[in-house]
C-alpha cells in the first residue's frame, strides 16, 4: 500500500544473463512495490530480456548504464590502479562490475526526477508488501542488519576524512530508500576531498583504496550512504530492523517457490535472495518448502536449525567433552625441559596485521619450549602494521614475506616447503594461530599423543575458544586466568585422548611423514575455512588416525587473520567446495552423538561388541572406543562415498548383507541406528539385522531432531504420566518407574527447570506413585484429571507468566501433542524417546540452582494463585498481599542471577538486551550507571531476585529493565518505574505489561530498612575515571579487573554530542561557575549541554584518574567578551565565530556536535564570544592543578600526551594540533614531574608507522591502545 502520495522507482543493476534468470522473481516484486516502476540498469540486452515479459511490460522503464558511468572508464583506471599487482595480467571484468553497478546506483541521484529513488538487490524478492515509510510519523525508513565489514569504513575514512562506524549494526539490507538530495550532497562531499585523485566521485573512491584492497570489495554505498545520512541528517530517517532469508537458494528452488511458501515465509521475513551460484542440496530438498513442516515450525526456527550446521565457533559441549583433571601434584611445565629432540617440530605461523598478539604469541613459544625442540618458520601476508619489521629483528625466526595475502592454507604450506633443505626438513609440522599462546606441556603431550600408535597421524589441542567442539566451557577475566588454568590442565591424565574424524587447524600437529603424503592444506580453499576439514579427511582417507588431546590447553585470543572478507559467502562457498569436492556434508557426520554414547549399559573397562548401521565416517565409533577401550566396534555404511573413507581405519561393511555373510551367528550386544533410517527398513530387513543381535542386545536409536533440539531455551516441561513419565498405564494396573526418569526429574529441577504433569489419571494415585518414590514435591501447577490437555496447557502457562516457546511438552500420544501445540502454537513438544537426551543435557550442563530456589518461586505462585480465585476484586487481592519490595546495590554479587535474568526473561523485559556478564559487569561498575537489583516478598513467601534495571545518568538512556514473569501482574515493574522517575526509552517486542507515566501502584511498599545500599565487591576493585575523547573507549577491553568511569563524549537524549566535559577549562568552572553562572551560559550558548559541566572527578573518590589532554589541545576555546567565562567546542581550524565558516557548520560539513545550526544562532555567538584557539598553557596547568589537588582521595593522575608524530593521510580537521602537541608536550611532561602522584602516558612512544593511526591523528591502531592499556595498568600496579 502506498504511502504519504509519493512516487518513485525501485532500481535494479543487473546483467542481461543475471535478469534472465532472475526474471521469475519480477512479478512478484513489483506484486509488492507500489511506488512506481521497476527501472532496471544495464546493457541494451538487459533492456531486451525485460521487455520480453509480457507481465512486466507496462511496469518497467530502462536506463543505459553506459549513459550514466561508461563501464571501460572504470575498468580502465581500475586496470592501472592495479598495474603493479596484475603484472600484465588482465584485470577480470567482474572485480570492476562490482564497483560499477554501486556507483550507477549513486549517480542514477543526477537524473532522478522524482524525491527518492529505490534500491534492490536484483536476486532478491519481497515475501510482503514493501512499506517505507512510518505510519506514525510518515519517515521514511533505512533498514538495518547484523553485519561488519571493516574493510568499508577504511575506505568510508579515506573517501569523506573523520567520518568512521557511528551504529553497531549495519546498513546492507538488500535494498535502500534513497533521497536523492543528500545523495548528491554525499557525492558533492566526497568530490570537494582534493587529497584524493580524480574529479568525479567514483575517480576519487578507486583512487581511496590501496591497490591490493581493491580485490577485497573494500567499498559499500549502502554503508557509506547510511552513515552519511546518520551523521549529516540524524532526524531525516527512522532505523528499522530488516529480515531477509539470505540464503534463500540453498532451501528453495526459485522457480518452484510458490505463495504458500511467501505466505508461510512472510510470518518472519521481509524478504529472500536467490543468490548466483546456490542451489537446493539433496540435503535440504523437501524442507522449507515441506507443508507439513511448515505447520509445525516457523520459518525463523526452521532457519535457525538449519544454520547451526554452517557455523563453527558457537559454545558446544559434546556430551562426552572434557571434565578437567586437575592434578595439584603435579607442577606447570613439568615436562617443557624434558629431551624431545627425537620429534622436534616446526611451528607455522600465518600472521596478518597482528603485531601484538603474534609478539605475545612468539614470547610464550621461547617461555616454554626447550630451545632445541623447535624452529619457527613465519610467513606473513603482506601486514602493514609494523609486523614484518618486528620480525625481520627476530633471529630465530625463519622469516617469508609475502607481498599479497595468500590465505593461510597456502601460506602455511609455503611455511612446511622452506624448510625443505634446511636442519628442519624432517620437523613434525605444528600449525599455530597467530593470536594463540602456548601453555606448559601442551607441546609435550600432543607429541606424547601422535607418537602413542603408528596410525596416529594427527592430533589438536582443547582451548577456550575454538571450532569442531574443541572449545572448553570456561570463562575467566584475563589471559593470565586461562593461562593458570593450561597450566593445571596439562598435566598427566588417564584417557586423555579422543579419537575425532575432524581436527581445528588453530592449533594442530601432523606427523611430517603424513603432511608430506596428503601435501599440505588443498589451497582451494584459500583464503580459509574447510581448509582443516579437508586436511583432516584426507589424513582419514591415508588410514591415518586423528586425536583430540584433552591435556593439551592452548590459549585462543580469537581473532582472524587471513584477508578480509564476506565471513558467510566464503563459509557457505567452501562448505559448498567442500561437499562438491567429497561427496558429502562434512557437518552431517563429524560431531558424535553424546546422548547415544551414554546409552551404552556397559562400563568403561567392559568388554563387548557393537554394530552401528549408518556409521558415516566413523564419528561415534571412534569415540565410542575411545571411552570403552575394550570394545570391538563394527559398522556398516552404504554411502559409497564415505565407505570408501571409514574402512581405512574402521571395520565396516558396504551393506548389511555383506555382514550377514561374515557373522554367520549372532554376535552384537549393542546395535546403534539412526530412527529414521529404522523407520525405513522393510520387516524382512529388520529380521536379517536382529540374526547379527546377542538375544539380550540393546537397541538404541539415534534421533537427530533432538539431537540439535534447543534444550537451553526450556523454563517448564509439562509430562504425561502414563508410557511417558512411566511404563505402563496406571489405571489399568501396575507401572514400572524407571530410576533414571526420577534422577533426571532431580537434575531438572537442580538445573532450575520446572516441572509439572498433564495426565488423564487419577490425581491421587498419581502422586502417590510419586511420592513413593520422592519426586512427589517436585512438580507444580499440575493437571491430573480426565479433561483434555490443550486449553489446560493454555491456562497453565498464563498462570505461570511463561511464554510457550520456553516449554516442552512430553507425551507419548501424537494427538495429545497436536492437540496442545494448537492452543499453544510456539510450544515446545516431543515424544519419550527425548528423555535420554534430557538427560544427557543435565549431566553435560553446569547445575544453576541446586538450592531449588526457582521450584519454590513457583510453589510460592501456586499457593498465591489459589488463594487469589477467592477474591473477586484483584486490587483487594494485591493489597492484602502485603506486597514489599526492596531496591539492593550489590550487583557484583548477584550478577550470575542478574545475568540469568537478562538472557531468559522475556514477558516482562523492556529493553531486550541480551547483555553478557562482561557488559553488565561494565555497566555496573560506572558510576554514571544507575544499576540496581529487586527483591519482592509478599504473604505468601519470597520470590528472590525478581528484577534489575540499568539507567544510564548521562545519555539518559534505558540499558535494562526486566523483571521475572513470576510477577505478571503485582505492578512491580510500574512501581520501579516510578521511582525511577517516569524516564522515556523505547519498549522492545511485545511486553505483557503496559508503563504509564506516573500510574499509582499503593499496595506495593518499600523496605527501606533491608536495602542494601552499597557493593561490597565492587569497592574491593581499583576505580578509575578515564577522561578524554569516545576513541579512548577502546582501552577498557584490555584494563580487566577494575571499576572504570568513562567519561567519554557521548550523545545525549536530544541527539546532541557532548564534548565539554572532558577540556579542563570546563571541568575548572564546574567547580568555580556558581549554578546561576553555568545556566546563564546554557541559556546563551544553546549547542552548550548541561552534561559538558558534569563531572564525578570530584564528586567520587578514585584510585587513578586517566586525562586526555587532547580534548584541550585539538578542541576550540572560546572566551565571553563580557563575563570572560569559557566554553569549548568543535575543533581549532575553522572557529565558529568566523561567519564564512557558517554554511558548514550549518550543513554539517565542520563539526558541530550534532547541533542543528542556524544563521542567526552563529551570528548571535560571534556577537558575544570571542575565538581563543587552543587552551592557554598557563590555564592548562592552572587547570590540572587544580584537578590534581581537589580530586577526593590522592589519586593517581596519568595524562594522556597527543602524538608528535604526523599523520600522514588527510586530516584537515585536526590541522596544526601535531604542532600544538609537539610544543605542550615537553611543557606536561615537566609539570608532570613535580607532582609525586602524576605520570604521563606519550602516545608518540607507540607509533611505529602510519599504521599505527587509524584515520586521524587522534584515532590509532588496537595495537596502540593495547600499549598504552598496558603502561596504564603498570602504573596501577606500582602507585595503587
């Protein structure tokens, strides 16, 4: 439907073979798109093959692309931008047809006739209506995404000097509403850059990037023009989230997608994509686009399933992963000395632009390796970061240089070939991650391993952050915390290894024997990803074994290398490369099933027989006799494909036939069978399988539905009673208990997990039976009667204030489960073959809440709900509730049920933040952060901590507010409310409670008298108020354990920058200007915030205080010509009162914090105050004087001295301030010393290129900040 009468056309850059075989997709789109007609821009044959669609003909228009840009134009600079690289090589059309068709979107703004235009992706199709604009208000809208390219804001920075990343999501969504007068104001910008070459915007752009970026797609419109618009014209849009099923092709042919599928899809998505070279695998036929899937699964689940399977790096544990033995009698490194010369190894490192974490790297190399024991061979892809010349210093390092990044599968291979020929060429090859740090031992017992069997040709290593279920449920604070835990882990261990089909390359060991046969990584998987999977398989393929070596602990930092990328085009193209290559979907036969393993009735040391049907290659049954050594574990595989892998480390069969003829007898005590490949077997089938079964074998199917089953989401589980909970119907006679459902019921509830029953039974025999055998207290809310299931369901979770996506519903009759998942549509339901992995789930997840805390809660509900049917009038319920509630402060203490909070809570969370303990810690611990936790009791019991909101004073700005569901309905949310004083913030997805200002809610009281009021664990950490611009925000990931106040720049609640607070000459009048003074500069000076006056420097007492002098030395003073007060704004090169510098200032083309700007508002200024430039020497040391001596406490001072060095890009804005620091630096560094307390930091000492800035001469590289975290942290270490 059309919105706010306007016209416009959508836009699609294609190709004439691009639109053809998009062409199925275009009636639907313009179906969907009411604005006016779909223009499409290309060739002439473009023009040709859209005219040819008769449904289309009178709803398109055609624009020449070469009448617009000439394509050989582009081509042509591009090719000699590019000469040096492509050494006479012709330059593909494809690298510069990607550019093109984003500058033909841009400069279609000089020929648009009408406000806007439209742009959309061409393989992209609408699964509803397109609406751009805001009913409310009538904005159009810019639609976001959950993407990152920082290869885009490099050139963003370049191509328009200051601008950088200003929100966390991103602006490709696919398509883009655009206007087209800020369009032409963004290419006037970007024109006017005379630092760059060219005269038109798109000279300027390819002349912005380095020529060996241009391969990287190092430039968006999409990005450059939303940040513009956030940046120039803030108020012009409004942000909406945009959903699209990007990976559309893998699910659904386009040409068979029908309007049930749109219909179904539109329940969740905006939009989906049919991307060149995707198409439906055998794997994924019949699954979206299956009705009778699409009845019981929305969309978005369905995807989220799927996706689980093309991700590595989420936090998995394998059900029979890695309890730690910790061995105090045994000391750290206590083999690292030991004589290994036999087995020495050569350690690759790939590094790219890492200089810090490769140092540490190397450092924890020399630390714990014997000397002799090891070569490191290095081959760095083309950094620019000051890593090559750090290397090049380094003697022991064999060093290649590569002057492109090759990947690191090439790069490592080229690594293990320039030791042929040297002392090393017979080294085992270990494959290091640049951002790793070795612990002591984890060397020596990986080589332990490799070297316990011939067959061993592989071996990794566990970590805490890591792929392929490598990975260790642990988090700690700092990188010393994970090193101490190596060091306790690495130590002898019984069974440490497990045998894998599948090693992570972060950290691997291969024989050289065996690296030499399979020749290293398969290079076409450059530049990374599946490059490990295919090594790993064709180590398999050589009948060489693979060891996961569960002593061997090696620190990960996480970060990527290799060049920069579409992180999800290259995973889906090498998965796709991957399956193509083998035949088969690597992710479908690596992990093992933890729950079927621990259905093995069999202890560790037994000695028994095991036959798996449809055994992959191998996954479970390397595991299986990795835990049961003792076993013989056959299989049978019909897949030819992965047949001809697993038989040459495994006993295996092609087909059940062949096993029938070599066991002429029954043999097997266990047989292991996917259900649904049981469900597929003929009768005839299954009897000549039960001929290969001992007559007491044990049968256990592998489900793969709960297999990925998202356990983690369950709050209630609601359980039939009758061949459900138990064997056997209860009414009919006796029933069989089994003891492993009562434990599981125990566990559940230690999980903090509720149960309760939905029986057709006799209540009291019911409990009765579950009395005798002790669980009878640990259900709620039950229904045991012989009324149907489905409304009762329905009322219980609105009773309980649960959402029915949190609950499973277990029962064994599929009407039952119908039948409820009709009342209760997002429910959860599963039959009784689910509760060996709910138990598996239980024993392999860390209990919450073994004190039952939570099952009390709800027997607290229980109980209130009962008494409440007595009552007609509710008000009258509440107030003799006898409702109180206390407000608590420590929230340090509490944050691991604060944080549960955050992460489960949905009915009554406002803000939706799905905050980790690291942010909320960061919250808490500032003391601009209001953060505060609830307690409620009433009459019927206390509920605990049942809420927690986090205020930003500054930014006023809502962080949290939520509250348990537990207390739908009390009005505790709208009594916090209140006392928080009304404050307006945006309510995200839908609530089950409504805010209002000032609503009064009397029956709640307030017991002032047990609040706790202070935090004990937040006052044992060092406080530091950091001081200076927003930039410097990228220090506090590397100052871990203390209590930092930032006062940053930031934005506040009218949109405005607030800058002020952070120049001395403002924080010396917020301690001498009376209130009157301030508010009369307030009224006189209206881009001037109240904020850029407050501080806590002297209000709050603090260990170090970090200032920035460069707030005074690159930002404009200004003095009032009558009353002489001060105010700071905006930059030093082109003053405010200079009225030839108004028209930037009001277009937003100089610095003007955001501040919608006026003639008449700057003329008014420069009537009345006068430009100063930089602070006054003078008043700067008067300033920090002051600050130094009437700061509570005796601090620690730690001044921040700007860079000395030049930067060499474009930096108009921050002309002459290198001059300013070169002389005031010398000047601080003297004052400095004469005050016993203060230190000074020179960020000059930490460039060592002009990779080291990052844009700016005041933004700089994370090795930077990672230096000056460090001095910061030395000063704290020896001063506090």
């Amino acid at each position: 439907m059309q919105d706010n009468n306007v016209s416009f056309n959508l836009l699609i850059v294609v190709t004439p073979d691009d639109c053809e075989r998009l062409m199925p997709l275009y009636p639907r789109l313009a179906d969907n798109y009411s604005y006016g007609k779909i223009c499409f821009i290309g060739s002439p044959g473009v023009l040709e093959v859209a005219s040819g669609n008769e449904a289309l003909k009178e709803r398109i228009t055609w624009v020449d692309e070469n009448e617009l840009i000439k394509f050989d134009e582009v081509y042509e600079l591009m090719s000699g931008r590019m000469k040096d690289i492509l050494e006479g090589v012709p330059l593909p059309r494809k690298v510069t047809g990607w550019y093109y068709q984003q500058f033909l979107k841009m400069q279609y703004a000089q020929i648009c006739e009408d406000e806007y235009y439209m742009v959309w992706d061409g393989d992209t199709v609408p699964c509803r209506d397109i609406n751009m604009f805001s009913k409310d208000n009538g904005k159009p809208y810019l639609d976001l995404k959950h993407e990152y390219h920082p290869e885009y804001f490099d050139t963003l920075g370049i191509i328009l000097p200051g601008v950088k990343k200003v929100i966390q999501r991103s602006f490709i969504s696919e398509h883009m509403l655009i206007r087209k007068d800020i369009m032409k104001n963004l290419i006037s910008d970007i024109e006017k850059n005379d630092k760059l070459a060219g005269k038109s915007f798109w000279e300027k752009i390819i002349n912005a990037i380095p020529p060996e970026k241009i391969y990287d797609s190092a430039f968006s419109e999409f990005e450059t023009y939303g940040t513009y618009v956030a940046l120039r014209y803030p108020s012009v849009y409004m942000l909406r989230d945009w959903h699209s099923f990007r990976l559309g092709a893998l699910f659904f042919d386009m040409n068979t997608i029908c309007d049930r599928d749109f219909e179904w899809l539109a329940k969740d998505f905006d939009a989906i994509s049919f991307e060149k070279g995707q198409t439906v695998s055998d794997d994924n036929k019949n699954f979206f686009d299956n009705p009778e899937y699409q009845k019981k699964l929305s969309a978005k689940k369905m995807l989220q399933i799927a996706q689980m399977e093309y991700k590595e790096g989420y936090k998995e544990v394998w059900a029979d992963d890695l309890e730690i033995n910790e061995n105090v009698n045994v000391t750290k490194g206590g083999f690292w000395l030991s004589d290994d010369r036999e087995h020495r190894v050569l350690i690759v490192i790939v590094s790219y632009n890492n200089e810090h974490l490769l140092k540490e790297n190397i450092k924890s190399i020399r630390d714990v390796l014997n000397t002799d024991s090891y070569k490191i061979v290095v081959v760095d892809n083309a950094s620019t970061d000051g890593t090559v010349r750090w290397l090049e210093e380094q003697k022991d390092i064999l060093l290649i240089k590569n002057n492109e990044n090759k990947g690191f599968g090439p790069a490592c291979n080229q690594g293990v070939m320039a030791s042929v020929g040297t002392e090393s060429e017979n080294f085992d090859v270990f494959i290091l991650n640049d951002d790793t740090r070795l612990v002591f031992d984890a060397l020596y017992f990986l080589r332990q391993a490799l070297y316990s069997a011939e067959d061993i040709g592989a071996v990794g290593s566990v970590s805490n952050y890591a792929g392929n279920k490598q990975q260790l449920d642990i988090e700690f604070d700092s990188v010393d915390e994970y090193i101490k835990f190596g060091e306790k882990n690495n130590v002898p261990m019984s069974n440490p290894c497990i045998e894998r089909v599948r090693l992570s390359g972060f950290a691997m060991l291969i024989k050289r024997k065996v690296w030499n046969e399979v020749g290293g990584f398969d290079e076409d998987f450059a530049p990374g990803y599946f490059e490990d999977d295919a090594l790993s398989i064709e180590i398999l393929k050589r009948g060489y074994r693979l060891m996961l070596v569960r002593n061997s602990f090696i620190y990960h930092a996480g970060s990527q290398s290799f060049i920069k990328t579409d992180y999800t085009k290259l995973l889906d193209d090498h998965h796709e490369l991957f399956k193509k290559k083998y035949g088969f979907d690597i992710f479908d036969v690596c992990y093992p099933s933890g729950t079927v393993i621990s259905q093995i009735p069999f202890s560790n040391d037994a000695r028994f027989s095991l036959l798996q049907l449809g055994c992959g290659i191998g996954a479970e049954l390397k595991a299986i006799r990795s835990l049961f050594p003792n076993i013989e574990v056959v299989g049978i595989e019909n897949g030819r494909e992965l047949y001809e892998i697993v038989k040459k480390t495994e006993t295996v069969f092609e087909n059940i036939d062949e096993a029938v003829t070599f066991y002429d007898k029954p043999y097997f005590n266990v047989l292991i069978i996917e259900k649904r490949m049981l469900d597929e077997l003929s009768d005839a089938e299954k009897g000549v399988l039960s001929g290969l079964l001992l007559e007491d074998a044990v049968l256990i199917v592998k489900n793969s539905v709960y297999e990925e089953f998202p356990y983690e989401k369950i709050k209630l589980i609601i359980w039939d009673m009758d061949d459900t909970f138990w064997q056997g119907i209860l009414s009919e006679g006796e029933v069989a208990l089994p003891s492993v459902h009562v434990d599981l019921i125990k566990n559940l509830t230690d999980h903090g997990i509720i149960n309760s029953i939905s029986s057709k039974n006799n209540e009291e025999d019911v409990m009765a039976e579950l009395k005798s055998a002790g669980i009878d207290n640990l259900f709620v809310f039950n229904n045991i009667n012989w009324d149907e299931k489905g409304q009762q369901i329905e009322n219980k979770l609105k009773t309980m204030g649960l959402r029915a996506e949190n609950v499973l519903f277990i029962d064994d009759n599929p009407r039952n489960l119908e039948e409820a998942k009709f009342y209760s549509k997002e429910l959860m339901t599963a039959t009784p073959d689910i509760i060996p992995y709910l138990v598996n789930y239980c024993s392999k997840t860390k209990a919450k809440d073994p004190e039952h805390k939570r099952l009390e809660q709800y027997k607290i509900l229980e109980k209130k709900t009962d008494a409440q049917v007595k009552y007609a009038d509710s008000e009258k319920f509440l107030y003799d509730s006898d409702i109180k509630i206390t407000i608590n402060r420590d929230c340090l203490k509490e944050i691991g049920r604060i944080s549960d909070l955050v992460m489960r809570s949905n009915q009554l969370n406002f803000t939706k933040n799905r905050d980790n303990k690291e942010i909320l810690t960061k919250f808490i611990t500032n003391d601009w952060y209001d953060c505060a936790y609830i307690s409620a009791r009433d009459r019927f019991g206390d509920y605990g901590i049942i809420g927690f909101y986090c205020y930003d004073t500054r930014g006023k700005k809502m962080e949290h507010f939520l509250f348990s569901c537990r207390v739908l309905g009390m009005g505790i949310e709208q009594f916090i409310y209140n006392k928080l004083g009304c404050p307006e913030f945006e309510v995200k997805d839908q609530v089950s409670s409504k805010l209002e200002k000032d609503k009064a809610v009397l029956w709640i009281k307030e017991d002032e008298t047990s609040e706790i009021t202070s935090d004990s664990e937040k006052a044992k950490r060092v406080r530091i108020l950091m001081k200076g611009p927003c930039d410097l925000d990228s220090l506090a990931p590397y100052i871990k354990g203390g209590s930092i106040t930032s006062e940053f720049n930031y934005v506040n609640d009218k949109g405005i920058v607030v800058a002020g607070q952070n120049h001395s000459m403002h924080i010396w009048e917020s301690a001498h200007l009376s209130e009157n003074e301030i508010n009369a500069i307030l009224d006189d000076v209206p881009f001037i915030q109240k904020g850029d006056f407050e501080t806590k420097l002297f209000t709050e007492e603090y260990h170090v205080i970090c200032f920035s002098t460069m707030q005074d030395l690159g930002a404009g003073l200004y003095k009032h010509k009558k009353t002489g007060n001060y105010i700071s704004f905006s930059g030093i090169s082109r003053p405010l009162t200079d009225l030839a510098n108004a028209e930037d200032y009001m277009a937003g083309r100089l610095q003007n914090h955001s501040f919608l700007f006026d003639r008449k508002t700057i003329e008014t200024f420069a009537e009345s105050w006068e430009f100063v430039g930089v602070t006054p020497i003078d008043l700067l040391l008067r300033n920090l004087d002051y600050m130094y001596e009437n700061a509570k406490g005796k601090p620690v001072f730690i001044l921040l001295l700007g860079s000395e060095i030049d930067y060499e890009g474009d930096d108009p804005w921050y002309d002459g301030i290198v001059e300013n620091y070169r002389f005031y630096n010398p000047i601080l560094r003297e004052f400095a010393e004469d005050h016993d307390r203060m230190r000074v930091i020179n960020i000059s000492d930490f460039i060592k290129s002009q990779s080291d800035f990052n844009g700016c001469i005041n933004h700089f590289s994370r090795n930077v900040y990672y230096n000056i975290a460090g001095e910061i942290c030395r000063y704290i270490n020896e001063l506090v």
